[in-house]
C-alpha cells in the first residue's frame, strides 16, 4: 500500500468517526433537549397548583370577609327604628305643597 493510499484510509476513517461522533451529539442533545423539557414541564405543573391553591384560598378569604361585613352590616341597619309615621307625615306634606 503506498503512502497516498493510507492517508486516503485514514482520512476515510477519521470521517467515519467524525460522522459517528456528530451521531452521539445529536442524540445527546435531543436527549438533554426532552429531559429538560420533562423537567420544565414538572416544575411548570407544581409551580401553576402552588398558584391555584395560593388564589383558591385568597377568594375564599375574600368571601368570607365579604360574607361577615355583609352581616354586619344587616346587623346594623335590622337594629334602626324607622319612624313610619313621622315618615309618613312628611312625604305627604311634601306631596301636598304647591310648586
């Protein structure tokens, strides 16, 4: 075998694991691409029900803050006297004057 035909072999060669090598990285990064996209998808749906939970119990302190402030006031206005008959006189009064 003379010179230019074992550089033409090794050449050959040094392609072919070059071709094997770029094969590896390939698989490795389309590996690491789904490992990381299976990660981000994980802490994706922890992150979205930590948040859910969080504002589920903010609306329903919410309401119950609503709720207690709505009692009190009817709490409120059920202890008001209204004076139906003084209200009386006076809305017909006012109805009865001249312009």
């Amino acid at each position: 075998m003379n010179t230019l035909d074992y550089l033409l072999e090794i050449e050959a060669q040094a392609a072919a694991m070059i071709k094997d090598a770029q094969v590896e990285a390939d698989m490795r990064i389309h590996e690491n691409e789904e490992k990381n996209n299976r990660t981000f998808d994980d802490r994706y749906k922890i992150e979205a029900h930590e948040s859910e939970s969080l504002l589920k119990k903010e609306i329903d302190r919410l309401k119950e803050q609503y709720h207690q402030k709505l009692e009190d006031y009817r709490k409120e206005i059920s202890g008001i006297n209204v004076d139906t008959e003084n209200f009386s006189f006076l809305f017909n009064d006012y109805l009865t004057k001249e312009g």
